[in-house]
C-alpha cells in the first residue's frame, strides 16, 4: 500500500518506535532493537529530516499509546512502526508510517528476506520511508544509499547487536558482557569496524573509573584497529574523545573527537551529550547549556539530559532551575540514581530538611542516608535541627565504596579538616574519578578555594593552554542549494505541463516521486527540489491537486451518475477513501458530497 496523505506541515520529522520482536524466541529482542536502532541511525543521516533520538523513541516500548500522544510528546510529525520476525536464515519485517496529525496510516509493507540480504533491506527500509516524509511533507536531499554493508559475516554482525544491547544496558554486568560479545564478534570477523569501536567506549569508560591505563591502552588498541577499517565512523569518533576526556582528561583532543562524531552526525546525541559534559567540566557553562537543549529537540524523553542539564545548573549554583530539570528526569524513570544523588545535594544546598528527610526516608536508591543527614547539618549549622553526628568521624574512615559523588570528601570539607580533605582530591584527580572532573566549580568545595594547594590543582588541570577555544554559539542557517539551472527548470516544467494535461499521469494511484522524476528525465532530488522549491508544492500536494480537478469534472458529467464519489475518487488517480476526503475538504473546504449538492442546487 502506498497512500499519499495531503498534509500541508513543513514539519520533516520522525519517531521510529521500537520494532516488535514477534519470532518465537523472545531472546531475539536484542534483534528487533538492532534493526530500530540502525533505521534511526540511517534516517540521521537525511539533513533536514528530524529523526528522534533512540532513547526517547523507546521510552514507548512496550506502551500502548496513541501516536497522536506521541507526537505531542515528541514533536513529529510521523510515527514508524513495525515488527520483526526471525527464523533461521529468514527475516520478515513490517513496517507502517503513520501521520501523529490524526493516526492514519499513509504506507505501509511487508518484507521477506533472507538473513544475508539484512543490510540491502534495512537500507530499502530506510529509503523508502525517508522518500514518502519527503513526499508528504517537503523538500529533502536523499542519497542513493543510506546503509551501507558494514560486514559480509552476518553471524559476526548477529554478535555485535547482542553485545551492543548488552551496552545500551549503562550498567556494569552490561558493559562485561558487551565486552566478551564485542570480542567473539571481531574474532569471527577482524575486518568489522563496529565491534571494535564499541570495545574502546566499554574500556574507555571501565578505565575511566580509577584510572586503570590497562583497559585505557585496550581502548586506545580497539582505536587504532576500528580507525583501520573504517576511518569516517562517528561511534568510532566518539569513543575516541570518550577516551581522551573521561580517560586522561585531554580537553583539547577531548573537544576535537566529539566535535568530529557530531559533525559527521549531527543527531548523534550521545556524542553531544559528551561535548556538553566536557564544556561543564571546565566552566563553559553557557555553551554547555545550549547543547544541552539543543539535545532535548530531538531527544526530549532521556533522562540522562535532564540530569546532564541540572548538574549544569547546580555547579553553577542554580539549585532551583537544578532541581526543575531533577524532577523531569525522575519523572521520566524514577529510578534513576544519578539524578537521586543530585537531588540530595541540591537540597542540603537549598537548606530543605524537611523535604531532604522526607527523600531519604522514601526513596531506596538514594545515596549515602546517613552521610547525607550528617553533611546537612555541617552545611547548615544555624538549622536547629536533631541529627547525631558523632558517628561522622567513623563514616570518614571506613571505604563508602562507590558513588556518584564523594560524600567522604564532601564531609571531610565541612568538618574543617581541610589537609585531609586535599590529600583525598588529589588522589582522586590523579586517578580520574568520575564526576571529581568537575571539582574547580563543585559548590561543596568551595571551602578549599582558599587554599593555593587548591588553586595548584585547579591550575594543573584546567590552565589555559590545556582548554579548548570558547568562541560563542553562532547558528548559521545554510542558504537553499540551487539543484537545477534555469533552462533545466523550463524543460521539465514543459514536459510536466505536458504529461499531467495530455497523458494524465496523475491517474496512476502507483505515481510516486521517483517514478515522476523518471519520466521527465531528471533526478528525484532535483524533482522533490523543484516542487518544494520553484511551484511551492510537495509532490502529493502538486499530483493530488490534479486528481482532484479530474474528480470534480467526472462528478459533474451526467454520464457518471450512475458511479459512486468514491468510484470517481479511484478513477481519479486516488487509492483511499481517508486521503481523498481529508485532501478535498482541504482544497474546497467542504466535503466532496457537500461539494457536489452544492452544484446541484
């Protein structure tokens, strides 16, 4: 089926929902998630098109939710669902584009294949869904190919999505396993890039944790191998800054890598997402809020963003535009610890016990309780509040373990031993903590600030030479490309006149884009350009338009009495009853019954 819905919105964008898994095995859902994620990712790569980042579109999984919701949510215009089924070396995907305006489905196919062919049919996919956004909704430069084989051992490419599931998992039993199925993959298959890149981010981040310049250099190795076979990957680009800035805190080649992976892909928000905690770890904090919010257009239900954003706003000591996006965070998943553990420390900051307390008392998952109810009230002396610190000296000697933020340090700080609390940054500096990245404006520490110790440290890391540029945010719109020269235009729109008045092409309910573009001797980009651009129409506004003046001339001859509206609607070139009433009451502004008892009148 393809069906041309009339609608009018300049709106080019997409939500791809998670696909299904409907084969028998349900452990096949590391598949169906694969195919999604590099449809998404193929899509990404249409400029003009806006494509909704993984995170947000499968924050749906598993939802029954009307896609007019969805498209509220998330801004689209169009909603992409399917299904996936896998059986030994066969594949069978469905997939049905459906408008967010008012839930019609416009296109829809089924595809049968064999597993080998996975690569050539997620490209047709994605192709195809790219070319029907393009005719309903505008102009977009489409490539010729959007997915390109990136292995011909499909068992090594069947490997790298179990290990790249096991990834998306974020946590550490995820990343282990990711990692032994990262290997198995490139053991099958030493000539495929992705696994390799997806080993350095896992040791990248493993090594960040400590410092360890084992799994550092295994990074830097995995590197070196994927850059080998494929030397303009934006994952690859990615993990290498997520090497330089978590691993050795590199600023400037930090910045350069993720600056590289975006400008590659623009909708890569993981690589943003990167740039933007690169730009907080060193106090550029206006440019680290806009990419911040410039992530959330197109991934506005992560809650890793709005986390990223209120820790922005809390080293910059907003505590209540920090805890409004804490809230949108926790709203989205409840259970997400990082912003819990922000939560906690924003609020002894903004001196609410009682909304503290009750917090703590509430949420399992919150860090350190007691530690928390202790550095409260070492912040807040004057709060005639009843907390037993006596236990604090004990709570600074025992190993806390991990957390997300050094509570041990924190309380080192406000008890005034202040050389203790030096000794533990500098140790934590020198083995690349996690978030001690951001210790030059983390508002706990303040304390220290008057120590040149402090200022030495803060100097060795983040002295000028060692920053990259911080010029402001420009945003250039781009002028449109001329695609055709003005005799160029003049020959096609002749051909056109011709062929819609005399041979009436419009009547093929099969007239697509590429077909039309065909027949006047040109290319679907330079034709999509030429409609959107010179006549001011997208192709189903320009074909339909067509369709409906032969509609309203065939209802009006005495000859077709004895046909139906819809009858006349098909002859016309119309292939659904929702498309030709939604179009015609848009062009009349009344119904094509009301229409026609209006001439009979």
């Amino acid at each position: 089926m393809s069906e041309h819905l009339p609608i009018s919105s300049s709106n080019k964008s997409i939500a791809v929902l998670p696909f299904v898994n409907m084969s028998a095995d349900t452990e096949n859902e590391y598949f169906s998630d694969g195919i999604t994620e590099e449809i998404i990712n193929a899509l990404t790569t249409v400029k003009g098109l806006k494509v909704i980042a993984r995170t947000s579109s499968f924050a749906f999984k598993n939802k029954n939710i009307d896609v007019r919701t969805i498209g509220d949510q998330l801004g689209v215009s169009t909603v992409l669902e399917g299904s996936v089924r896998k059986a030994k070396n066969k594949v069978r995907i469905t997939a049905q584009l459906i408008s967010t305006d008012d839930g019609t489905h416009f296109w829809s196919k089924n595809y049968d294949r064999d597993l080998e062919d996975i690569f050539a049919l997620q490209d047709e996919i994605s192709l195809n869904i790219a070319d029907q956004i393009r005719e309903n909704f505008g102009h977009l430069n489409i490539q010729e190919h959007l997915i390109r084989e990136p292995t011909q051992n499909i068992e090594a490419y069947n490997l790298y999505l179990k290990g790249r599931y096991q990834h998306l998992m974020w946590d550490g039993p995820g990343i282990a396993n990711a990692i032994e199925l990262y290997e198995q993959s490139v053991a099958i298959d030493p000539s495929f890039a992705l696994p390799y890149f997806g080993l350095a981010y896992c040791y990248a981040m493993a090594g960040s944790w400590g410092n360890n310049k084992g799994l550092l250099q295994m990074s830097e190795e995995k590197i070196s191998k994927g850059f080998n076979l494929d030397k303009q990957s934006f994952v690859g680009y990615f993990s290498k800054a997520t090497l330089f800035f978590w691993g050795h805190w590199d600023f400037i080649n930090g910045h350069k890598y993720f600056q590289k992976a975006i400008k590659l892909n623009p909708s890569y928000t993981e690589a943003e997402e990167g740039l933007c905690e690169l730009y907080t770890a060193v106090g550029y904090f206006e440019k680290a809020l806009w990419h911040a919010d410039n992530i959330l257009k197109i991934n506005p239900l992560a809650p890793n963003h709005y986390f990223t954003k209120a820790n922005i706003h809390y080293l910059n000591e907003d505590y209540t535009k920090a805890l409004d996006c804490i809230e949108t965070s926790l709203s989205i998943n409840p259970d997400f610890t990082h912003s819990i553990a922000l939560k906690q420390l924003c609020l002894i900051l903004t001196k609410d016990y009682e909304q503290l307390n009750d917090f703590l008392g509430q949420n399992p998952l919150v860090e350190r309780p007691e530690e928390c109810r202790v550095l409260y009230k070492l912040v807040n002396p004057e709060d005639k509040i009843d907390i037993d610190i006596s236990r604090v000296s004990l709570m600074i000697k025992v190993d806390i373990g991990a957390a997300l933020f050094p509570w041990q340090l924190f309380l080192l700080v406000h008890l005034g031993k202040h050389e203790m609390a030096l000794n533990f940054l500098e140790k934590n500096i020198r083995m690349r903590t996690g978030q001690i990245i951001n210790f030059m404006n983390i508002p706990l520490l303040k304390p220290l600030h008057q120590y040149q110790r402090f200022q030495d440290l803060k100097q060795a890391a983040f002295r000028a030479e060692l920053l990259p540029p911080d010029p402001e945010i420009q945003m250039q719109i781009a002028p449109t490309k001329v695609l055709m020269s003005a005799a160029e235009i003049d020959t096609v729109l002749e051909i056109f006149k011709k062929g819609m008045a005399e041979e009436k092409w419009f009547l093929d309910p099969s007239l697509s884009l590429r077909s039309l573009a065909e027949k006047v001797n040109t290319s679907s980009n330079k034709l999509s350009w030429l409609l959107n651009e010179r006549i001011g129409q997208n192709f189903n506004d320009y074909v339909n338009r067509f369709r409906v003046e032969n509609f309203k001339e065939n209802a009006l001859n005495p000859a077709n009495s004895h046909l139906t509206l819809l009858g006349l609607a098909y002859e016309s070139g119309f292939n659904s009853k929702s498309v030709f009433n939604t179009f015609f009451k848009r062009i009349e502004g009344m119904t094509p019954k009301a229409w026609l008892k209006s001439y009979q009148i």
